[in-house]
C-alpha cells in the first residue's frame, strides 16, 4: 500500500497577539484552588486558559497546572481547557465532511512504531476522510510528524492546505505548532515543570478541523472517563471511544483493551445527547494473537519510516506491527460508520490492507 501525500508548499501561520489578554490575572483561580473547597468550574478554567494562551505570567502559569494535577482534574476544568484551545487555534474549515481521526496521548514510554500515524492512512485507504492531528516526539523517539518528514511528507502546512489535502487525497496532516501556536507561551514552563500536566492530554481532544469521528488512546486506565466526560461537555463529537491498552495508548495485540464509547443520539440538527457505554475488547477475539512489546518497538525516525512503509504494504503477512495497525484502523472504521461493530472494521482494514489498495 503506497503512502500518498499532497504535495504543497508549506507556510506557517503567524498567531494575533491581544495585550488585554496579556495582562490577565490567574491569582483568582489560583485562591479557589489553594483554598479547596471546591474544583474550578467549566467557564473558570476556559478563561484561565484562555490567558494562559495569550502569554499569562509564567510563574502564575506554573502554579495553577500544578495546582490542577494535584486536585486532581475534573472533566468540567478539562473541558473549559478544550475549549479555550479551540478558540485560540488556527482552525482547518472543512464544512458538511465527516471526519475522523485517530490519536493517543502518548507517555506510555514504549518506543513503539507510529502505530496511530500509519492506522490513518489505513483507515482513509478503507474510505474513511481523516484530519490527523500531531506533533513531533515529545515522550518517545519519534513523533508522528517525524516519520512523516522521514517519508517525504511536508508536515508544516497552514489550514487552507490542509483543507487542499484532505480534498484531494481524503487524508491530511495537522501540525500541532501550527493549528495551536499559542502553545509557544506554555513550552518553556512545562519544560521548566518537568511533570505530567493537563497539556499532555488535550492535544487528541484539540482537532482543528473539529473532527466528529475519533479514535483516543491514553497511556493511563484512569483518564479514561475523564477524557470521556470532557468530550461529551465541549460537545463537537458525534462518535468517539477512548482506549486503554496493556500498557499502551492504543489497542494493540498485547492483551484487552478498555473502551469508553460515547455516541450522539440525538436528531440531525439538535443539540448532542451522548449514550455512553464501557466495554472490553480482547483482539483473541478475532484470532489476532498475543504480541510482547518487543514486537511493536520501533526507533527513530528513519526506523519508523521503513517500519511505516513495511506495514502498509498488500499482501497477506501477518506479524504483531500489522495486526495493531489493522486493530487501530478497525477501530477507525467503526466509529466512522463504515461497519456496524469493530470485529467488522478489523475484518474490512484487513481485506483492504492485504489488497495493497
């Protein structure tokens, strides 16, 4: 299966700076916090990050995420965080296009191939449209827009071309600094931090084309109902699941899955009122078989490039990295509404993949 790209001149996206905003205050919420007798509310937190992302002070920065992490967050703070970076980022408009995408969290330390990067491609090649949203590596060796760069694939591409893309190929890329460049105040302090905070978890809840499909992992079982929850209050998704594997942050062959689904089931043009359900899903289930992670590891750039090209290629091969792309795809293909179950979206990402379509 031959990776296609669109192949666009590439331009960066200069980010409009308010000074008003510039000098607001997080003291407040800093006080409600210190004082802990209750979280921050929704709209609390959506206009503390929306000073964040204006160049708030640094230190007060550095305050409130700790504070945050300790206490522990709430999927109502989560989805005011949501909101505040939709509302400050360079948005990709694809109107009347179903999208999805497929992204995890990262963290989980396993230095595996670009299981979810190479699963998208799969998942357009079954007939899904897809808006992938990603970064450089951060937590691992090699990011989704590393590989990509490694395969010859121009990452840095503003919304229109993007918007170019995904017309002409069904399937793009976004590029985190460049949909979300008010992220450059908060870099140096999450640096400067050195632990875990709420920004390691919005970036798959922050799709600049507002994808409605989507397909989360997350490197820890207990972010499960919170990411869950936050999605249903910002209430952009139509169908999404949040997955937790083995000690990944995405399904994999190395044991069952816990799947958070939540699905809108309200008419065609009212507001979203989500079902919700939780459920496992065991690839044994399908006659995939168990994989140790040694099988899944990858390397840097170039490793994940050729392991890239190796896994998408037609035939009938079977082997640990196929089988997650094919599982991570299924998965895809379900929550886009190709297929009515994942064991059916499996079925289908293996038939096209063997295909080499």
């Amino acid at each position: 299966m031959p990776f296609k790209c669109c192949k666009t001149k590439s331009t960066t996206t200069t980010p409009k700076t308010n000074t008003s905003e510039m000098s607001a205050s997080l003291k407040p919420y800093i006080q409600t916090l210190i004082a802990g007798e209750r979280h921050l509310t929704s709209e609390e937190t959506e206009a503390a990050f929306s000073a964040i992302l204006a160049g708030a002070d640094p230190i007060q920065v550095a305050s409130l995420l700790t504070l945050l992490r300790a206490r522990n967050e709430t999927p109502d703070e989560i989805a005011g965080m949501v909101r505040a970076m939709n509302n400050a980022c360079n948005a990709v408009n694809i109107p009347n296009t179903k999208l999805l995408d497929i992204v995890g969290t990262g963290g989980d330390g396993a230095d595996t191939i670009n299981i979810s990067t190479a699963s998208v491609v799969l998942a357009a090649a079954c007939g899904c449209i897809v808006a992938k949203a990603g970064n450089r590596s951060v937590s691992s060796a090699c990011g989704s827009a590393d590989v990509l760069e490694s395969l010859g694939v121009k990452v840095d591409l503003n919304p229109a071309q993007v918007e170019e893309c995904v017309d002409k190929c069904g399937v793009a890329f976004m590029y985190a600094p460049v949909n979300h460049p008010a992220m450059r105040f908060v870099g140096p302090v999450r640096k400067a931090l050195g632990v875990r905070t709420c920004f390691n978890i919005l970036g798959p809840m922050t799709n600049a084309a507002g994808a409605q499909r989507a397909v989360i992992g997350v490197f820890h079982e207990e972010l499960l109902p919170l990411m869950a929850g936050a999605l249903k209050q910002v209430g952009r998704v139509d169908h999404a699941v949040v997955i937790h594997g083995v000690g990944l942050d995405e399904i994999s062959p190395m044991g069952p899955a816990t799947i958070v689904e939540i699905k809108n089931v309200a008419p065609e043009g009212e507001a979203r009122v989500y079902e919700e359900k939780t459920f496992s899903f065991d690839p044994l289930e399908i006659d995939i078989p168990r994989c140790k992670v040694e099988d899944l590891r990858g390397g840097g750039p170039v490793e994940n490039a050729e392991e890239f090209r190796k896994v998408l290629l037609g035939g009938d091969e079977s082997n640990a990295k196929r089988d997650s792309i094919v599982l991570n795809a299924g998965v895809g293909c379900y929550v886009y509404g190709l297929t009515e179950s994942i064991p059916e979206g499996c079925k289908l990402a293996r038939e096209v993949l063997n295909s080499g379509k």
